[in-house]
C-alpha cells in the first residue's frame, strides 16, 4: 500500500512540474536564444536545461521565482555548451574575465548582474568573426589600440572607430536582450 501512494505523489510531482515548465518554458527559452546565436543549439539546451530541472525539482522551492531558477540552470548548461565548442570546434570565445571588462567598457553598467552578464555572452556570439578576433587582441590578448592598429595594418583612428562600433553593437544587443527578457 505505502508502495502505491508514494507512486501518486512522484505523479503529482510530475504534474507540478509540467504545469510549471509549460508556463515558463518560453521565458526560458527566449532566454537560452539570447545566449547561443543558433537555434537548434538553443533548442537541444532547452531540452538539457529541462531534463536537469526535472532532476533537480525537488530542491526547488514551492512559491520562489521558477523562471529564475531555469535560468540559473539554464545559464549552466550554456557555459558548459561553451566550453565543449571551444574544445572540440575551436570557436572563438572570449574567457569570462574578458567578458566582464568588455560589460564594463562598452556598457557602462554595474559590474555584478548576472543577467547583464548572461546577456553578453550571447550579444557576442552574435557578432561577426572580425569584431570577435577584435575583441579577442585588446581584452585576451591585452593589446593597446596603438598595437591593435599596427598588427592590423590599419590607423589607430580606423581601430578606435571599429571598437567603438562594437561597443555600440553590444550595448544595444544587450539593451534589446535585457528589454526582451523584462517582457517575457
């Protein structure tokens, strides 16, 4: 008899869980396209992120914010998907260090939000492999824009202009983001 009411409460479980994934998956998802600029990658994460929801549904707590709590998840796998690209493909990714100074230089904006954080990770793979190998030289490489300038061959008023674009691109990337995911 124990055997079968501790069946129902795993089903109830389960109906918890579904009633509260389908509500929020889209705000989960949109969150994940955000963050890898292909779709079916997004997609095959979505799946990841859910099945490790699930595994971990018992530590979530009842009445605490679910989307958030996807994300976080979310954002694990991402990092996770990241680093497997990087080894097995060579992508281009810029380190995590890398990521904070370029928030900080092109957006202006508080050095400790996640979400802002997050919201860069995918503004950048969204941007062309120049811009990236770009970026790359002056915040992993820590080269000066004089240096940049003479590696590339170009004027130091063609490297400022093409950095500052990329700030620009990024800033509005991540307002869009930031925007989207206030609307979910």
């Amino acid at each position: 008899m124990h055997h079968k009411s501790s069946e129902s409460g795993k089903a109830n479980r389960y109906e918890r869980f579904l009633e509260l994934y389908s509500v929020n998956q889209k705000r989960v998802f949109v969150y994940i396209l955000s963050l890898v600029p292909n779709r079916q990658d997004a997609e095959d994460l979505l799946q990841q992120t859910m099945m490790e929801m699930w595994k971990l549904f018992d530590r979530f707590e009842s009445g605490t914010d679910f989307v958030s709590w996807g994300r976080a998840i979310a954002r694990f796998q991402v990092l996770k998907f990241r680093e497997k690209q990087q080894k097995e493909k060579g992508v281009l990714f810029l380190n995590n260090e890398a990521f904070e100074v370029i928030l900080r230089e092109s957006s202006r904006l508080p050095d400790d939000s996640n979400d802002r954080l997050a919201a860069l990770g995918g503004c950048l793979g969204k941007l062309r492999d120049r811009d990236k190998y770009m970026l790359s030289l002056r915040y992993e490489e820590g080269l000066t824009y004089h240096q940049i300038a003479e590696k590339l061959g170009r004027s130091m008023t063609m490297v400022y202009k093409m950095m500052t674009a990329i700030h620009t691109t990024l800033l509005h990337c991540i307002h869009q983001t930031l925007s989207l995911w206030d609307a979910q």
